[in-house]
C-alpha cells in the first residue's frame, strides 16, 4: 500500500480527523477563548441581545445596528476601555482568520472523506456536496471577519474605513455573513452525519 493509499485509508482519515478535532479544540479554548470574551468589557454592562445567550463575540456577530455594536464594544463610552476591547476582536479576528477557519474546515472535508471512503460510494454525490459546502462556510466566515475588521476600523474612525450612507450597514455586513456561516454549518454537518448513518459503519 502506498503513503497516498495509507492517507486516504479509513484509518488514515480517522486519525487525521481525531488530530484535526484536538488543533480545533486547542485553538478554540486556548487561542480564541480569552479574546471571545472580551476580558476587559464590564460584566454589570447588559448585552443587547437577549435571545442569543451572552457570549460577547456571537453577539457581535448577530447584532445588526450601530447601537447594539455599541453596547457589546463600548458599553460605558470609555475610549480607554473600547479600545481594550477593540483590541481582543482585533486579536480573536487574526487567530480565526489563520488558525481557527482553516482548521475547522480542513476537519470537515476529512470527515467528508472518511465517510465516503468508509461507505464505498465511488459515484456518491454526498461528498462532493459536503466539499461544496465547506467552501461557502469558510468564505463566509472569512467575510465576516473582514466585515468585522472594518467595524474595528469604523469605531477607530480609521481613515482606511470603507464607510456606508447608512452606519448601520457595518452591522449588517457581519451579521448577514455570520447567518450565511452558521447556516451552511448546519448543512455540512446534516450531510456528513447523514452520510456517516448511510455507511453502517459510523461507530
């Protein structure tokens, strides 16, 4: 059996997924964990989205006005402050980009091969549909810090801030990425345990 036939053996894939899932949990706890937070950020301020639980950075990805950016990133109309918090998004941005995207879809596309090559289906159109949807989860995600970039640039008063008629677009521009992201998420991983249920061999 050759290196390439070893790699892309069931066992190969497992083990490769198993490490790549260890890197994502690492990069999610140790790396990304204490920026996502927003450390510095007063725990007596309120949130402004209430339906989404209180974790700083998925509100900042859901929030869809001026105000509600506001109230997650300067709650208390420091500057001091808003730019320790600014500071973490700016931190937690460059690990996600980096570290965090490509590892959790480079997870996802070895699933997608571990259960197709496990099933056998040489014509299946289940991979090539999870491969598809990986590609679009990520992009997405890549918007959406690039959106997330220009609201740190916005609230700066950067002069690089590429500047919308209405402010509320800045927004608008995360949350419509981060909605597009979440969603395909919950497809791939629809699809790779469907595919994973059709082997008969997904224990």
């Amino acid at each position: 059996m050759s290196i390439r036939e070893r790699l892309l053996s069931t066992t190969g894939l497992a083990v490769a997924s198993g490490v790549l899932f260890v890197g994502v949990a690492i990069i999610a706890q140790v790396l990304l964990g204490p920026h996502n937070t927003l450390p510095d950020r007063p725990t007596t301020e309120a949130l402004p989205l209430k339906s989404v639980g209180q974790t700083p950075v998925l509100q900042l990805e859901l929030a869809w006005t001026e105000q509600q950016l506001s109230r997650i990133l300067d709650p208390t109309n420091n500057p001091d402050a808003r730019e320790l918090n600014l500071a973490h998004v700016l931190s937690g941005n460059k690990i996600d980009s980096y570290a965090f995207v490509p590892t959790y879809g480079a997870l996802l596309i070895t699933l997608g091969a571990l259960g197709y090559v496990a099933g056998g289906r040489r014509r299946d159109w289940l991979f090539p549909a999870i491969a598809c949807g990986v590609v679009i989860l990520v992009l997405a995600d890549w918007l959406e810090n690039i959106a997330i970039l220009e609201v740190v640039r916005h609230l700066r008063n950067s002069l690089v801030h590429v500047a919308h008629c209405d402010p509320d677009l800045d927004a608008f521009d995360v949350s419509a990425s981060a909605i597009l992201k979440w969603s395909m998420l919950a497809v791939v991983a629809g699809l790779i345990g469907w595919q994973f249920f059709r082997t008969r061999t997904w224990w």
